[in-house]
C-alpha cells in the first residue's frame, strides 16, 4: 500500500486571479484501501496545496456538502472509492450546470430560493393545538412520502439534469421531489398553495424525462417519479369537479 | 463594510439554533432574527444525529423516571433544576416536532413510537428510522423559511463577538463568498455553534465541529463549564470514525469481543448493551488492554452484532446502518457483525449559561452542543442532545426576544471601530503574513493525536500535564503557520486556520480542566484517582481565559434536589 500513488486532477478558479477554470494535477500517496476522493482532496490541501477549496463536513453521506463531478459523473466525493478509480487518474470538478465560485465550490443560492419557493413545510387549514398531541399517522402513511423525505439537498440531480443545464429557470429536480414529500404528507394540507409553482411554466412541465436525476441520487429518492406524479397532480386540478380540489 | 442590525442574531444554523430563531418570532412577531451559519443550515452537523431524541411522552412514562435516569446518568453533576424543566418541556417539543413535519416512525395506532436507549430505563427515545438528527434538522430548518422575520447570512465565519460596555452587541463576520468583513449587530446573541469533536483525531463529529462558539464566548470573557467532560461513545467505525447509532444496541444488538463474548457482563451486568456510554466505553478500552479485541488495519475493534435481528427489523428500523457498513466498511450488517471501537463523539461542556440560556455576559446566550446548561454533567445519555437542542433553543430565543424588546439600540461608533480593528487582525496574522513555514493541516493533526493521547477515555495526571505541555509548543508553532491563499474568495485556508486557533485555545481548557479534578466522575476518568470524591468535587468547574498558557479555574455547587448522590451502578 505504502508506495501506490494516485494522480487526482481538479478544477482550480479564483475569480480574483484567473480569467477561467484551469486543470491542475496532484500526484498523492493512495495510502490507504478505504481512501475516498475526499480523502485525497484533504490530503492535497494539508500536504501539498493549502489553496485548494471545497465543501465537505460530515464525510458520511448524509450532509450533502461535498457533491463534486468524479470523472464526469456528479458524486458525494465522501462516497467515492479512490480504489474504484486507481490506478487511472481521477478527474474532480466543480457540479455542473452551476456558476463556480472557486475551485470546486459552486453557488446553490439558486435552489436556496427554489427550495423556499415550493413552501416546504406543513400547512394546515388549521392548525391543531400542541396540547392536542401529535398527528396520527401510520408507518404505512409515511412510506407513501418517505423517499422524498430523504433528500439531502446535495445537488447531485441538478447537476445531472440537462433541462436544468439548458434553462436554470427550470424549479428542479429536489425542489418537485421536497414539493411531492409534503404533498403526499396525510398531515399537510397545502398541495393547492404548491400548485401553482410546480404547475407553473418553469415548473414539472419543462422536465423531459430523462430520468438522470434518479439514477445519480445517493440517498436512493426518486425525482423523476415525484416530477411525473406531479404532472398528474397538476392536471387533476382541472379534472375534478370543484368540490373535490384540496 | 455593510452594517446589518437585528433585535436577536443567531450564531449556528443546526437544530439549537434554528429552533432559538423561531421561538424568537414566535415570542414577538415584531422581532427581526437574524442567523448566521459558516455553512447552511442543512449542512449542520445535526444533520449526523441518528438514534433519536427522548421525551416522557408514553403513558408508563414519568417525568421523575426521565429526571432520575439523567441524573444518574450524569453522575450526579446535573443541575437537578435545569433537569426538571428539561424533562417536562422535551415532550411538547417532540410533539412541536412532528406538527413541523417530522416524519418520526411510528406504533400501530398512529402514535409517535419510541425505543430503548442508553441509561434509559424505559422505552422514551423517539426516532425518525435512524435518521432522527437528518430528519429534524430538515424539518425545522424548511419550517424556519416560513417566517419572513427571520434573515440568514448563510457561509459567514464568525470571528469576533463584539463586546460594548460588557454586553454583547453583535459579531463580526466573514462573509466567505466575498471575503469581506460585516458587523452583524443586535441587541442579543444566541450562540449555537455546536461541539469540538474536531480537537480529536477519532471522532464522529464533521468537519465544521471546530468550537468555535465556545471559543468566542471564552475570549469574550466568559466562563466555560465543566470542560473535562468529553464523551466518547462505543461504537464508532474504526478508520473514518463514523458514528454507528446506539440504537442499534437499542433495538437488540449485542457486543462481542475475540472470544464472541458478551463482555458488558462483567461491567454492567443489569444493563448489558444498554448500559451508559461512558462505562461501556471504558469496557471496551479495558477488553483491548487485556487482549480481547480484534486486530484491524486501523487498531483494535470490537463486535456489534445485529445479525439475529432479521433483515425486515434492520431494514424497518436501520436502514441506515445497513447503507453506512455497505458504503464504508464493504459488508452487509444483516450478515456480518460490524467493527467498532470508542470515538470522541460530544462534549458536555460548554459555554456557562443558566435554564434559559443566558450566560454571564449582558444580551449573550448559548444553546445546544457549545453551551452547558447544566443538562448533562459528567456524562450525557444517548437522545438527550436532540431534545436538548429543541428544549433550550426555544428556551434561549424566547429569553434573547425579551431581553431584546426591553435593550437598548447598538451604537455604531464603537462597533465600526471594532469592525475594523478584527478585519485588520485577520489580515495582519494570516492573508498578509510572510515567512511562516508551519502547515495548519500538520499542527491540526499533532494536536488531534495529543488530545487522543492525552484526554481520552482514561486519563493521568503525566498525560495531561504532557498535552498541556504539548499544546503550548503547538500555539507556539502556530505563531509560525503558512498561508498560501491570499484570496478574498472562499478562503478555506483561512478558515481553517481561524479553526484551528479555536480549537488549540479550547483544547487547553480541555487540558487544564481534567488536570485540575482529581477524581473519576462519569465520562471523566482518571486512572491515578479512580473513584469519585463528592466531598471535593461535586462541583461544576469553570475555565476562564487569563492567558493562553495559564487559564484561570473556578467552581461552583451543583444544584440538587430530590436526587441525592449515590454510587452510580447498573
């Protein structure tokens, strides 16, 4: 193990310096078997390169900071096996379809807004007292959203999604899938406040079903399920007789 | 340099702090919140919590068995008043919860379940699958983007808390996309900054978990509490460190040693699996010292064992469990047992503040990990933190919210000046600095070993003499670092060098604290005084700053009540 070496080559950009993103290639010991593409990132700005900069906090899957491009594929770099790449150089860049602000950091204030956009919290015609205890809801209740709960805001679909590429407008692949969680939610009462943001010209209409955001997803959601579902949603509302909308 | 004013700042985006930021509102629609986090919100570390959080909400339940089993668990340093409030606000929270969204796992008739846990004697720790902390986080901080009062500065790096005639007015903050320096005003300050675990090589704790929050509050002058009481939990992955729940013992699980032993046997006999985390700890340190553990690539380990559970249970109720030893470790947990030691995992001591999260200082608070309430004392039991969080989050906002309707105004004058002053600091020590040729991510990592080394389970008198020692040669060499970005653009180098003066300040008070009890209590133990000494210490301990080298220490009663100390035994 001692002597393997791993060659990592990463985006590097400082708007207060260069012009454009430029590639620049690290040689690093491949010191152990359970090194991951985070680990070499760290080992580079520790040991070689203290300039280099990234997001990443919990290195266990479920903070969703360190969502990088591993070899052209979107990744969480903290679930990325060095092994699985060596002995061939591993190429790390930036997400894309996202504006970079350095190096591999890319600027989410875009779904920031997205996200708030699709009101994601339970709403209620009324609001039941705290002293009347909580909801009553079945295991089987919380299945029917449960994946869409389990999204971890690490932009991974986005940067696979080629609607988003071509038109950031688009709300998204995580933005429709949190819509569809409290949708679905037996405790929420707010799909007909969502509509009009999901049903919307940028919103589940503009998704061409390319399915690339349920394929890269590390937390096994399912947007593309949530983006047609959703369709079907929006056009139920004009279906239905009036009584029958909320 | 921008001048942003609110009536409550929030420092710290994870569940204590978002929680304060509602409660806020909630007190007084009127109040203008704002929060500031180095990262946003959902990045928090909070976010990493899996096993659950507890609350007295079950019909056998009482609020008394609560209070009595964290009590014990503590040692007897809780303050039995602060416990008291807890136990009987912790339900509604959990309730405030699940009206928020929180999509905790449930019984047959629709009610919010619960689990067994650690020095619980009975089943209270209710849980989101093992996911709980994600969960929660989640739920709150989306809930949080309702209220139009609250403001956040998402990636700003708090470096300085601004102090105007000992009253906190503010913070200074780094806002990392630009590089600028903002003072961010208000007539009070909660800090919710989070845990240390980043002082220790072994810990579950993320990358941001630097202390930063306990280390503004001690510079300002404020006392921090009972800093010797760090808990290193059983069962963390060897290698990465990664946190394996304790609900997996919770729901059935066993530890096993080289002899397929279930060892808690002889050390915790009634409790076995779901003995404390501090005694079992110590276990598995004393099964390794007498030749029971496993040998791995990355040290010595032990056995979780969770195969007799059945694949439906594990996938129902640790279906994250099965993803973690998949993704990291290469096995399925349905068929092999899965290899653990003990890793520094929280901190039970924190920024000095009262029931309501006040500290010492005028228009300064402090909720969740960076803060010591009085909670927690020795040793913290397992799904106490989460409810922690939400209890004295919402405790410290609704005090910040009133206190801020009643303060004064913030002045500029001396606010601008200190602006300033911290901007110019920062330049001078780091982006303008030539010559140094000491690499942070080197001392970082010589001062996680010494603090593994030196303040971990077990601990001496020579060892911790040593660290303290070893520390001060470390602040010495950082006097000397290297810093190669001089960008204005997400500096991660400054940052992180700004962290790491944090952590080497706090570890000292780490050091200094467990030099100066020379007793074992809870989480606290050390090897050449093994017993615990109620005569002497049944004490909080309270580090102030003097200088680097030499802190100051104090103590201070604990506060009791109905339970009166007694051996701890299980």
């Amino acid at each position: 193990m001692a002597d393997k070496r791993i060659t990592i080559q990463t985006t590097r950009y400082d708007p207060d310096k260069d012009e454009k993103p430029r590639l620049q290639s690290y040689e690093i010991p491949f010191y152990d078997d359970s090194m991951v593409v985070l680990d070499a990132l760290n080992y580079i700005k520790s040991n070689v390169d203290g300039s280099l900069s990234y997001r990443w906090s919990c290195r266990m899957g479920i903070c969703g900071s360190c969502g990088m491009m591993v070899n052209g594929t979107p990744k969480l770099s903290c679930s990325a096996f060095v092994r699985d790449y060596w002995p061939r150089p591993i190429l790390v860049e930036p997400l894309n379809n996202f504006p970079v602000i350095r190096d591999l950091v890319i600027d989410m204030d875009d779904f920031m807004h997205k996200l708030k956009s699709i009101k994601p919290w339970i709403i209620r015609k009324q609001e039941i007292p705290l002293g009347a205890g909580e909801h009553r809801q079945t295991n089987e209740q919380i299945d029917d959203f449960r994946q869409f709960s389990e999204c971890i805001n690490c932009m991974l679909c986005y940067a696979a999604c080629p609607v988003y590429g071509l038109n950031n407008e688009f709300l998204g692949p995580a933005a429709i899938a949190l819509a569809r969680r409290y949708n679905l939610d037996s405790r929420d009462q707010g799909l007909k406040q969502r509509l009009p943001v999901i049903a919307d010209n940028e919103g589940v209409w503009e998704c061409s079903f390319v399915g690339e955001c349920s394929v890269v997803c590390p937390k096994g959601v399912d947007p593309a399920k949530a983006i047609q579902q959703s369709k079907l949603d929006t056009t139920m509302r004009f279906v239905l007789p009036y009584g029958n909308r909320d | 340099m921008d001048f942003e004013s609110y009536d409550v700042l929030v420092v710290g985006g994870g569940l204590a702090g978002i929680r304060a930021a509602i409660a806020a509102v909630e007190t007084n629609p009127r109040v203008k919140v704002g929060m500031v986090s180095k990262v946003y919100p959902m990045r928090s570390h909070t976010v990493s919590a899996e096993g659950g959080a507890a609350a007295a909400l079950r019909p056998e339940d009482s609020y008394e068995n609560h209070a009595f089993d964290t009590v014990k668990g503590s040692d007897y340093l809780a303050d039995q008043d602060v416990v008291e409030a807890f136990v009987r606000e912790a339900p509604i929270e959990l309730i405030q919860m699940e009206h928020w969204g929180c999509p905790w796992s449930r019984d047959p008739d629709g009610k919010i379940s619960a689990r067994p846990f650690g020095g619980m004697t009975t089943w209270r720790t209710c849980f989101a699958a093992d996911k709980t902390g994600f969960h929660m986080l989640h739920a709150v901080f989306q809930t949080s983007l309702k209220y139009p009062q609250i403001t956040r500065h998402d990636e700003a790096f708090v470096t300085k808390l601004l102090v105007e005639d000992s009253r906190c007015v503010g913070v200074v903050a780094l806002d990392m996309k630009t590089g600028r320096f903002d003072a961010i005003t208000a007539k009070s300050v909660i800090l919710a900054t989070g845990g240390l675990g980043r002082t220790y090589a072994f810990t579950t704790n993320g990358n941001i978990c630097t202390g930063d929050g306990m280390s503004l509050a001690y510079r300002a002058g404020v006392g921090l509490k009972d800093m010797e009481m760090v808990q290193f939990h059983p069962t963390g992955l060897p290698f990465t460190g990664i946190l394996i729940t304790e609900a997996v013992r919770g729901e059935g699980g066993y530890l096993l040693n080289n002899e397929g032993e279930r060892f808690l046997k002889r050390y915790v006999p009634n409790k076995m699996e779901l003995g404390p985390r501090d005694i079992i700890s110590r276990a598995m340190m004393t099964e390794f010292e007498e030749g029971r553990g496993f040998e791995g690539p990355h040290g010595k380990y032990l056995h979780l064992d969770v195969r007799h559970l059945g694949e439906k249970v594990i996938d129902r109720k640790l279906p994250f469990m099965r993803e973690l030893g998949r993704e990291f470790v290469g096995i399925d947990i349905v068929k092999e047992p899965i290899p653990v030691r003990p890793v520094q995992h929280y901190m039970m001591g924190g920024i000095d503040a009262d029931i309501s999260g006040a500290t010492p200082m005028a228009g300064l608070y402090a909720a969740g990990e960076c803060a010591n309430v009085g909670l927690n004392g020795a040793n913290r039991l397992g799904s106490n933190s989460l409810s922690e969080c939400l209890v004295f989050g919402a405790a410290a906002g609704r005090a910040a919210a009133d206190y801020s309707s009643a303060a004064k105004p913030v002045t500029a004058n001396p606010v601008d000046a200190i602006l300033w002053d911290e901007a110019r600091r920062v330049e001078v020590a780091y982006l303008e600095k030539k010559g140094g040729s000491e690499r942070i991510g080197a001392i970082r990592e010589e001062m996680q070993h010494e603090m593994d080394a030196g303040a971990g389970v077990f601990r001496t008198k020579e060892g911790l003499q040593k660290l303290i020692e070893r520390l001060g040669g470390l602040r010495e060499r950082f006097g000397r670092i290297k810093i190669e970005d001089t960008s204005k653009t997400f500096n991660t180098e400054l940052t992180s060098a700004m962290e790491l003066d944090f952590m080497l300040e706090i570890s000292q008070t780490i050091a200094v604290s467990a030099l100066a009890r020379e007793e074992s209590r809870g989480a606290h133990a050390r090897r050449d005084f093994p017993q615990r000494n109620d005569e002497k210490y049944l004490k909080h301990s309270l580090v102030f700053s003097r200088d680097a080298a030499k802190p100051r220490l104090e103590y201070r009663d604990v506060h009791i009540e109905n339970f009166k100390p007694q051996a701890r035994t299980y």
